[in-house]
C-alpha cells in the first residue's frame, strides 16, 4: 500500500483537476462554479490547492478577468488528454461484453428497403444485444439522442468529431413491375419511356432528363406523370404497376433480385451520393460499434455478390 501511494503521490484530487479543466476551458471561477454545481469558493479552493501542490502559478488574475499562465495552458493540454483517456476506458469498461440495447439512427427508405429486410440476422448472431431503428431524415445528435451509429446520405461526408466510413455507392436507373413491363412484350426501348408513365421522386439529385441524356435521348416536353415527395412512396407505385420510376441500387435490388421490379435496360448513371456510416470518433474502439461495424460490411459485400450474379436484362 506504502508503494502505491508512494507512485501516485503527485496525483490531485480529482474535484481539482475538474475545477481546473472547467475554469480553464470558461476562464471564469464563475461559470465553472455552475457548471460543476459548487460554489465559487469551492473553485477558488480548488484551484489554491493545486497551485499550491505543484507549486506554479497557473491562472492570472487581471481585474475581473482570468487568464491562463503558459504552464497553464501547457497543464490543460495534458489534463483534457488523460480526462478523455478515462472517459474512454470508462465506457469501455461498461460495454466491455456488448449488452444492452444498440441505437441506430438511419434514413426512412434505407431502414425500409435495405437495413430491416437484413437486420433479423444480426439479431440471430447477437441475441445479448437488442436493437433500436429509429428512421428519420435529419441529422443525428449522438451527443443528445444517445445513437451508437449513423447511416447517412451524403455527397459530403465530412462531420467534426466523427469517423464517416463509406458503406454503398449507387447507381440509378429506370425499374418497372413484372406485369407492367410485360405489357410491352419484349419490345421496350429506352425511347418508349419519353411517352411512358413516370414516377418522379422530387427530392433526389438524379432526374430523368439526366437518364435520358445517358441514353442519348433529348425530351422536347418536359416530362410528365406522378411526383412523389419520397422515394419509398414512389417505389410502391412502381411495384403496384403505375409506371416506370428511377430506381437507386441500394433501394431496389433486393426486389429485382426477387422478380417483383424489373430493370429493362443497362443504362445506369453513377450516383451523386452514398450511403455512409458514421459514428463518433471517440467511440470507434467501443466493442458495439466495433460489432455493428463489422456485420454492417459483411452485409453489403453480400448485396453486392447478389447484385452481381443478378440478371437484370430481359
């Protein structure tokens, strides 16, 4: 026991060294009182205390004002490093065997037509670990919402503090119902699309001028039929014989690989965007993240071998 606090002697209170982190971070004994609900004498004490066991100066008292002294500014910098280092260990230490309930946060259509049609297995491979979808269209608060991970739709995938990894690139191209492509009897053609029934989804960066530009077609008029605010809508449409729709791989391959749409032709255009999974960077070594984060990959190189041995061509 003599020789461990003998090792560990130089050590603060810890009450100190968050007194210090806080008034450091607000320069103000303050705003770090009600921060760390004390009072500000307690701060002031704090802070005398760890002056007085390192013997340096660390703050200036200019007026009303704070300010840090160099070794204090070079103390905070090693302070906030082992703070996070606990913080980190901390919560590992508390997922250390990955019970407990995984949160993630994902757009609607993804959740719909990729995410819950595999998500079954994951559950089967890991019955300790219940699961959370929540689906929605703005961007996720880790901080407040309390997410493990993020799927995200992004041209850009940068985000401070957080590690963005690509998870699926799309391709876009037209898809129909079996029956209503069987109305055509074999004798479709990309120009018979300029006088077919669209669906339009009217919130995606593709649209169907572009796919026909691909195709070297140029509409006179501009294109009508049915506009949809969301895409899992407009894919129901498809799927109930309404029309063609732009269809995005991720979306609707399960379904032509099923038979239920059908992809007539081998013009596709390379999405604008991706699918990408996102997480705190601090919380990447965390055994849930790490879990999901593994299965996640393993699932889409899976979708994209199915993808490929898929005949879409009829």
């Amino acid at each position: 026991m003599q020789a461990t606090n003998q090792r560990y002697k130089h050590i603060p209170p810890l009450r100190a060294i968050k007194a210090f982190e806080a008034s450091a971070r607000l320069l103000s004994f303050t705003q770090a009182a009600e921060e760390l609900h004390v009072t500000q004498a307690a701060i002031s004490h704090q802070i005398k205390k760890l002056e007085e066991l390192t013997g340096v100066q660390l703050f200036e008292r200019i007026n009303r004002s704070l300010k840090l002294t160099f070794e204090g500014r070079m103390y905070l910098i090693a302070i906030r490093q082992a703070l996070e280092n606990i913080e980190t260990a901390t919560r590992q230490l508390i997922n250390r065997d990955a019970a407990g309930t995984l949160n993630i946060s994902v757009l609607p259509s993804f959740a719909t037509k990729w995410l819950s049609k595999r998500i079954w297995r994951f559950q089967q491979q890991y019955k300790e670990l219940d699961v959370r979808i929540a689906s929605f269209e703005w961007m996720t608060d880790f901080k407040k919402d309390n997410f493990d991970i993020a799927i995200r739709y992004s041209s850009d995938p940068s985000y401070a503090g957080l590690t963005s990894e690509l998870l699926l690139n799309e391709e876009v191209f037209p898809v129909c119902s079996k029956a209503f492509y069987d109305t055509y009897k074999g004798q479709l053609t990309p120009k018979d699309l300029l006088s077919a029934k669209l669906c339009h989804d009217d919130f995606t960066t593709e649209r169907w001028d572009d796919w026909f530009n691909a195709a070297g077609l140029s509409p006179q008029a501009p294109l009508r039929g049915t506009r949809f605010s969301h895409m899992v809508t407009m894919l129901e449409a498809v799927e109930n014989h309404q029309g063609f729709g732009l269809g995005r791989t991720p979306l609707v391959q399960d379904d032509i690989n099923r038979g239920l749409l059908v992809a007539p032709f081998d013009i596709k255009l390379p999405g604008k965007m991706a699918y990408y999974l996102v997480y705190p960077t601090n919380t990447g070594q965390d055994q849930k993240v790490q879990i999901i984060r593994q299965w996640l990959f393993a699932e889409v190189d899976k979708f994209k071998k199915a993808a490929n041995k898929s005949t879409n061509l009829l």
